[in-house]
C-alpha cells in the first residue's frame, strides 16, 4: 500500500482496516485524565503516574512490513518479551490499546520476590516437589533478567535490594507461616525465623528473607519501551488488536491497519474474546496508599499473613520518600462500596505507623489462576503460533519478566523446561477443580442472579450527585451515573463479553464486569478485556 502523505503525523492518522489513512479520534475518557502524566486504567492516581510523562511512540513505518512476532500489550510482560524477542534476532511489533503501562502494571506496588502467593507447600502439594523447585528457579531468573535489562541498558528506575519479612499476627498464621519457611527452605528460597522486625507492626512470629528487590516499575517499563525502539522494534499506541487469525502466517487487525506476523503474542493481562481461560483465572482488585510518614520509613519488604494479605514497602519518587501499604483485595465487582476499601487500610496502617498524609491511593486488578500457578504458553483454542501469558496473580512482575524467557523459547521453537509447569491447557484435577467450579459457579450466579436483583425506577431525579446505580426503565436494563456536574450517563449493563450484569466501582468510577473482570468507564468505554467493545451508550428521552 502507497502512504498516504501525511498518515502517522504525530499519531493524528491511522490506516483503517481497508487500508484508507483516516483520522485519529482521540478516546472520549481523556476527560478523565487532562493534565496529568502516565494514564492508568482508573480515575485515580498511582504513585508512579505522578511523576513518569506519557511514553511518545516513534513515528515508524509498518503497514504493509510482516513482523516475525506481534506482542499484543504495552505493560511489563509485553515490553519484556517484545525486547527478549528481539534480542533473538526477530522483528518484533508491540501493538498497545492505550499507552505504556495503562493496565496493571502502571499500578502494581512493584515487589519484586522469589517467593509466591501460592506457597512453595501448596505447588509441591499439588505439582509435585521438582515443579516447587522449578517455579522458584523461575523467580530467580526473572529478578535476573530484571538486573540484567537494568544493567545493559542503563535503565534508571530506583532498583534496589531489599530484605523482606513476614509476620504473623495470630497462631493460625504462625502454623501457615512454618510450612512458608520449610517450603521456601526445601526449594532453596533462603527464608527463615527472626525476632527482630524493621516494621512497627506486632508480631507473634516473623521470618525474613534476603534479596528481594523492589523498583519503580512505570521507569522500568518506559526503560524497556525505548531500548525496544531505539533497537529496531516497532511500538503503536491507541492501537487496538481487534482480531488474530490465519495459520502459519498470521494477520493481525489493528485500529491501526493490517499487519502479517509468523507469531503473535497476548500479554494483555488477560486474552481478549471467549477462552477457556476466562473460567481458569478469577479477577481481583486490591488497594494501594502511597503515605507520607512522620517518623522513619522502613527500608525494606514486609508482608502480613492475614486473609487478604497485606503488604508494605518504601520508595523515594523525586526526593520524597512514602511508604506504599496495600491489601484489601476482593473480588472484581463483588466489593459495593470500593471506597470504605481505602478507609479501612487507611486506618489499619494509622494504628502503626505515624502517618503524616496520604498523598496517593489507587487500586488495581489481578488474575488468579484456579490452580495457583500462571499459565504461559501456546493459547488453548488458537493457531499454534499464538501465545498467551496470564493468571500471575500478585506477582505480575515476576511472572512478567518470567514470561519473556518462556516465550521467548517457545516463539523460537527452542525447548524450555518451563512449557509443562505453565502449560496454559494443564487439567490439574487436584489442584485447579474446586477452585474451578467456585469460580464457574460464581459467573453463572452473576449471570442469572444480578438480574432478577434490578430496581424499576419512573423517573432519574431521585439519582444523587456522584451517584450510580443499574436500573430497569423503560424497558431497558440502565448502569447509570450522574456526575459532579449533574450530568446523567446512561449504558446498557449488560457486559460486552459475555453479558454479566457490571457493577459500580464508585473509587475508580467504572463500571467493572463480576464474571471475568472487563472494565469500563462511567460513559461506557472500555479500560480492560477481556470484552472487546464499550458497552452501549443509551440515549436518555
Ligand atoms: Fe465476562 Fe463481563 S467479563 S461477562
């Protein structure tokens, strides 16, 4: 195709999906986001967003070009393996539907641990004792490949070691915490009993453990987006993958245009569309504040045993320190006042530590795998060559930077000894099938039983400011919100995936999808998959 003069100015022109250059609407939620740097999927603010600029894409050429791999997804895994992929010695396109670090990663608290959520016990439990080991090899290697991308490219983004500790707050805990510390031993993860703590947190029993690392993750990421760049990678922003298919070469159609790839890749947190996956992997939130504190900040990792964990750490953001807390997770759409989310961290952290202000809460999203392991590798019901990295629970950045190695082989034909423990078509009968039928059991409960819950409502003026609520009117099912300025939004709440009734997240102001997590703001645009469209704009009368 001949370019158009003029096409790819400054990102203002893309080619349609028949080839045509037209013009770039920008997405109507920017309203959200005016003066502000790094977007997030959330109208609150991350502690990283405050002080990383928007990452500005290269203008390069790429209609028409075949690519020999197309990473789909601009956050840590989707830049790590687009880089490992290219440092092979294959093309690579990274096709991103917002910006740089839009999703999770832009949100993540950024630990960076040889240890899991799923304790090293459970994975010999249920996968036997040499994939323990394996899955805490893997840990290592990707907090090296981390140090390595930092050190070869002179990324700057705050990396530093630091010992991490977990106490236990009561005996239930202190008896979960020795199978922690004896599993973590026989895997050689170097964990064991202490009695002091850097944390003013009490404890009836705590263990520590050397060399975890934490770092700015938005700095890391951009770090990442550039030496891709700079390398001879192609990056497109605001450019959304609609649809993958053919064999053994691909075509990928982008809001962007048409490319052809031998590989494509999903590192989209999670696959768009309707997978298997969706029913193997359960969407959290959980709650971050970024504290100024009076007193000293504890310069290192530290993690309770409470269910749901909570989690601490310090980072200095432009000559500020803050202690970054979170915790309070729950499941996506299940939570009707993710406010009191905040309120109840806020003042569980207050009872310890000297709190000066809370400069920064945010919140942010998580699959969890039905067996407790991520699944990387080939995408169960695609073409051989399309590949998926998902379900990493609340380890995203170890997991993502794992994935680039895995992958990375797997696109090269070469023989990892990683494909089996993460083999995203694994049936673990033990491990994966209560949790499984919990989570199936619980879409179809949203599904059939969210909608004979809905209140009939004649008129909206009973609606508050800064209200929402799904309604029945007028023979239509309505998410409505009336925002600070009295105006009403009004969408169909029926989920554009496969049409559980959303609900309202009134701390982010979106509206977010109970069965498999899809996200979209109060005007109906889409922020995360996996559903592929807005939901539909109703006309009010
Ligand atoms: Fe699956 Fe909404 S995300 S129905």
């Amino acid at each position: 195709m001949t370019e158009p003069s003029g096409c790819r100015l400054a990102g203002k022109y893309f080619y349609s999906s028949l080839g045509k250059c037209k013009k770039y609407v920008t997405p109507k939620w920017y309203g959200f986001y005016i003066g502000m740097n790094m977007k997030r999927d959330g109208s609150n603010i991350s502690l990283w967003q405050s002080a990383i600029p928007d990452f500005k894409e290269k203008q390069t050429a790429f209609s028409d070009r075949k690519f020999d791999v197309v990473v789909v997804g601009g956050g840590i895994t989707g830049l790590s393996t687009a880089l490992k992929i290219l440092e092979s010695g294959k093309s690579c396109l990274l096709a991103e539907a917002q910006e740089i670090g839009f999703g999770t990663s832009g949100g993540t608290t950024a630990h960076l641990n040889n240890f899991f959520d799923t304790p090293y016990y459970q994975v010999e439990k249920d996968f036997g004792a040499a994939s323990a080991q394996l899955l805490a090899k893997g840990a290592n290697d990707a907090i090296s490949l981390i140090v390595e991308n930092i050190r070869k490219y002179s990324i700057d983004c705050s990396f530093s070691k630091r010992e991490g500790f977990l106490f236990a707050l009561d005996e239930k805990q202190k008896d979960e915490l020795e199978k922690i510390v004896e599993s973590a031993k026989k895997v050689g993860v170097p964990m064991d009993f202490t009695n002091t703590s850097p944390f003013p947190v009490p404890y009836i029993s705590i263990a520590s453990v050397e060399n975890q690392a934490q770092f700015n993750p938005a700095a890391y990421m951009q770090g990442l987006a550039s030496v891709f760049e700079n390398a001879g990678g192609v990056i497109l922003q605001h450019c959304r993958v609609t649809e993958i298919s053919g064999d053994e070469e691909l075509e990928v159609k982008t809001s962007r245009g048409i490319v052809k790839a031998s590989a494509a890749v999903y590192a989209t947190h999670i696959p768009p569309g309707v997978n298997i996956l969706h029913f193997r992997c359960a969407p959290y939130r959980s709650y971050a504040l970024g504290l100024k504190l009076k007193g000293e900040y504890p310069e290192a990792l530290g993690y309770d045993l409470h269910d749901p964990y909570r989690y601490y750490r310090t980072q200095e953001v432009d000559g500020q320190k803050y202690l970054i807390a979170g915790g309070e997770d729950h499941k996506t759409g299940h939570e009707e006042n993710t406010n009191a989310c905040f309120a109840h961290l806020e003042s569980y952290v207050r009872k310890f530590f000297d709190v000066e202000e809370v400069a920064f809460k945010w919140s942010s999203q998580y699959f969890e795998p039905a067996d407790g392991v991520a699944y990387i590798g080939h995408l169960p019901g695609n073409p051989e060559n399309v590949f998926v990295a998902t379900g990493f629970g609340g380890n995203g950045m170890i997991y993502g930077s794992l994935s680039a190695l895995v992958l990375a082989d797997l696109i090269r034909g070469k023989k990892t000894e990683y494909a089996k423990l993460f083999d995203p078509s694994r049936i673990k009968p033990v491990a994966g099938f209560s949790n499984f039928v919990k989570e199936a059991a619980d879409v179809v409960g949203h599904f059939i039983g969210d909608k004979a819950k809905i209140e009939k409502i004649d008129s909206f003026s009973d609606l508050a400011t800064g209200e929402a609520r799904v309604v029945r009117h007028d023979g239509h099912v309505l998410a409505l919100y009336k925002d600070e300025q009295q105006r009403l939004h009004a969408v169909n709440s029926a989920c554009t995936h496969i049409k559980c009734t959303v609900a309202w997240n009134a701390s982010e102001k979106s509206w977010d999808c109970p069965c498999h997590g899809s996200r979209f703001s109060y005007d109906g645009t889409m922020l995360t998959g996996p559903a592929r469209k807005d939901l539909e704009v109703i006309k009010l009368a």
